[in-house]
DNA sequence: ATGTTC
C-alpha cells in the first residue's frame, strides 16, 4: 500500500485518506513530511494508518515527533475514540501502564552537586532499586489493594509524599477505581515484588543542571528558577504489575465474544466500556496507573532522602515536586470535533497531555498550563514544555513525551559498545550508574531520535512552547 | 515495557 503524505505546514504532515479506503480520518504527524517519509518510520507510519481504521475515531489518528513502532499503536501516538461508540483498546495504552515521568526541584546547585556527586549517585543506587533488583518496601498482601486503589494518597498516608506532591501530579496521582477485583493474583504479586523500583530499559533517574531558560515567568511557575540548579527527572512505569494486567486483558479480549475487531490489526481491536470485560479492563487500568504514581512517589521520596542527607543543611521539603506527568494511559476528556465539543475516550501512548491555561481552571497550572516534560536520551538533553492553545484545536492537547526510538533494542544492543558509551558520557561530565552493560548499549543515545529536532517540531507545529532546557550531570539506569 | 520467550 502506498501510504500518500502532504505536508500541511512546515511542521505539520497529513497522512491522506485515500490511502487507503478503510480510513475512518486522517493521519496527523507533527514533525516535517522530510522526516516522516524517512525509511525508519515505514512501520510506524503504517501503525498511524491503521489506528485511522478504528471504530469511533475522532479528528485524527495522532503520532507525535518521536514515534516509533508499537504494539498495535505507535509509541507516540493518540486516538480519541467517541464516547458514544463506548470503546476501549488496551493496545492504545500499552504494557506500561501509566508510565511517566517526575520532575523534582531542589535548593542545589551545580557545584554544590558536582563536589559530591559520588557519594550521592552512590546514595541513590542503594536507596533505589534498579533493573531487576527487588522491592525494599515490604508491602504487606493487604496493603497492595490501598495502593491500586488509592495511587498517590496512599503514598501520603505511608509518609512518601508531601501534601503538595498531589496538587504537582496528573490526576492528583489518584485514578478512580471501582473495584479492584479485576487486578489478579500474578498481577499483585509482581506488583509487591518491585513496588518502589526504577525498573530497565529506559527507565532511568537522571540528575539535570538547567541550562537554559526560555520562558522565566513560566519557568518559576514549574519551580525552575536559576540556571545551573539542580533537578531530578524519574521515569518509571508500572513494574510488573501493570505488565501482567495488561498481558491479561489483550490475551482475555483477543478470545473475547464481546470484541471490536480492527480490519487489518488484532492488536488494534478494542472492547465495549459497558460490557463486563471492558468495565474491569478500564478499572484495572486505573489501578495500575495508581500503583504506577505510588511507584514513582516512593523514588522521589527516596531521592529527597539522598539528597538532604549528603547535603545537610537541606530539608526534604525543600526538595519540591515540579511535575509528575502520565504519558500512557487512557482517559475521558472533552474536546472540540467539528466545532462541537465531544467527550472522547483519549488514549495516549508515548505521548503527554498537553493543555492550556484556560482548560487548567481550578488546578496549581491555570495561570501558564500544564507543564510537559520531555526527556531525552541520557547523553543530550531534556526539556520542559507547556501546552498552548493549539494543542487543544490540532492534537486534542497533547504532545510529544520523548526523544523516541530510532533503532530497535536488538540493533542499538549489537551497534553500540558499553564501554564507548561510558567514555563518551564521561567525556562530557555526565556520571553513568548503570547495572547492567546490556542496557548501555540499548539505550546508547546514538540510538534515539535528535531530542532538539522533536521539541523544534511540536514548538514549530505550535501543541507546545518550550519553557526551559535541563542537561544531564548524573544517571542510573536498571 | 516485561520475574527481558505466551
């Protein structure tokens, strides 16, 4: 099939719908029609094609600028689905449930962190367990069920978070569970086995120096106040317990009577949101994505920890969350459809909400909008966005969640040596934790999209504006 | 992403 692209803007490039007859709208790529049309995205491309085939598909199959091939969906990309076809596609979330990404403000400098830079990375790598180590909490059967039922107010409660942290986190870090008995067995198990662990595979902790601030008001607003502060990014997902739920729910509705088939992906079918299944899907989501902010929280306070230790005349309070931001699940939101609003079921994968100031009425963001933040590969850069009003009227708010994919694992294992890698990342100041060699050569930054030409196509496509650059000073990978 | 091959 000949997949026809046109460029809409510079920065903007439609996939027509007369490639192919199935095509319920059209495909919406934000980045140049050059970089789309590229071989490596060939994959991908076709992925955006197929979600534009789904039932219920409003405005635009969605792929942000770090798209990259998925299961079923493109990482990176998005899909409202109409409330009225009640739908659900476990696909369009993914395995990780409600992975993402936290970034922590604190009272240190550059300097002040570079003088003790060991000792800390030492700190972190015993107070965090990484790649396959286990969990250091110990979380009793009963208590897993408060977790997946009550996310981040639960990590409050237990002493892991500040009352401030709720206000700083999507959703206030709490998804609404109806009930938790479609979370099985295995699920829980795996999620007592590594709760408060970072995990592998780009899951990382990075401390970052800002190095550039675009836009200081805003900036300040996301408590990033002076060049050369430190700031802590976490990005973790939901561990093994969101991986068994959704391994469970795609195996139960590939089999299932009740199913939605896709016309050329099993991988795409979805699931009615009033039948029993897609109910229990959609409440088992939601508990994944309440362990996943418990997760992430236990690792921010676990970082507060390290760092008021080594520097003592800091307290943790001081160390402040900026943001926590989910950058895969689904949700209900309203947006504009042909001019009208419409409640949709938008399912994010890879990718991060995106609003503007008028849609943040009532929340800690209204006066700016909702901060995005986007981490880069571990060698280059990081950047923290704001959504505009754009994003509202072109990528139902959303926009890009990463540098993204440019090679497979498989070939970024075999393209990189470990030892390079740690040269080159030493070369440039940056102090490498990783426990495993495998996982230096997979996420080698050479094996990324260019962060800087991700973030030049969302703020050049106008679904975002960028507010400051971070760069990285110390990383631990699984 | 993942007790890294359901």
């Amino acid at each position: 099939m000949q997949i026809k692209l046109k460029a809409d803007s510079e920065f903007i490039t439609e996939i027509d719908m007369s490639s192919d007859s199935r095509m319920r709208v059209p495909g919406l790529v934000f980045s140049p029609i050059g970089d789309v049309s590229r071989d490596s995205n060939e994959q991908a491309l076709q992925q955006v094609v197929n979600v534009a085939m789904m039932q219920g598909i409003a405005k635009a199959s969605i792929a942000m600028p770090d798209f990259h091939w998925g299961y079923g969906f493109p990482i990176g990309g998005v899909a409202g689905i109409r409330m009225e076809d009640g739908i659900i596609s476990p696909g369009g979330v993914g395995y990780d449930i409600n992975c993402g990404v936290s970034l922590l403000s604190t009272p240190i400098n550059e300097h002040d962190f570079n003088a003790r830079k060991n000792d800390l990375m030492d700190s972190l790598l015993r107070k965090i367990p990484v790649g396959m180590e286990k969990s250091r909490l110990r979380i009793r059967e009963d208590h897993i069920e408060s977790i997946i039922g009550g996310g981040l107010k639960i990590a409050l409660e237990d002493g892991l978070a500040f009352d401030g942290d709720l206000s700083r986190t999507e959703d206030s870090g709490q998804f609404r569970v109806e009930s938790t008995a479609g979370v099985s067995k295995m699920a829980r198990k795996r999620g007592i086995s590594f709760i408060g662990t970072l995990g592998s595979g780009n899951h990382f902790l990075e401390v970052q120096r800002v190095s550039e601030i675009f836009e200081p008001e805003i900036a300040r607003d996301f408590l990033i106040h002076d060049l050369g502060q430190v700031m802590v990014m976490i990005h973790s997902g939901s561990r093994g317990l969101g991986h068994q739920v959704a391994l469970e729910f795609m195996t139960e509705i590939q089999n299932h009577p009740e199913k939605i088939s896709h016309p050329v992906d099993r991988q795409l079918d979805s699931i009615p949101l009033d039948s029993e299944v897609g109910q229990r899907y959609i409440n088992s989501m939601n508990c994944s994505a309440n362990y996943a902010n418990y997760n992430r929280q236990s690792m921010i306070s676990a970082t507060r920890e390290a760092f008021s230790k080594i520097f003592p005349s800091t307290d943790p309070e001081q160390y402040r969350l900026s943001y926590g931001i989910s950058h895969n699940i689904a949700r209900e939101e309203i947006h504009k459809v042909n001019g009208e609003n419409s409640r949709l079921m938008v399912h994010r994968k890879g990718a991060t909400r995106a609003f503007s100031a008028d849609r943040m009425g009532g929340t800690a963001f209204e006066k700016f909008g909702h901060p995005v933040i986007v981490p880069g590969d571990m060698g280059t850069a990081s950047y923290v966005l704001v959504g505009t009003e754009a994003s509202s009227e072109l990528s139902l708010g959303s926009s890009c969640h990463g540098a993204g994919r440019e090679m497979s694992r498989k070939k970024a294992g075999e393209s990189f040596n470990p030892e390079e890698v740690i040269l080159e990342m030493e070369r440039r100041g940056i102090s490498l934790r990783a426990k495993y060699r495998s996982a230096i050569s997979t996420e080698a930054p050479g094996s990324y999209k260019n962060i800087d030409m991700v973030v030049k196509s969302v703020v050049g496509a106008g679904i975002a504006r960028v507010v400051a650059r971070l760069t990285p000073l110390g990383v631990l990978k699984g």
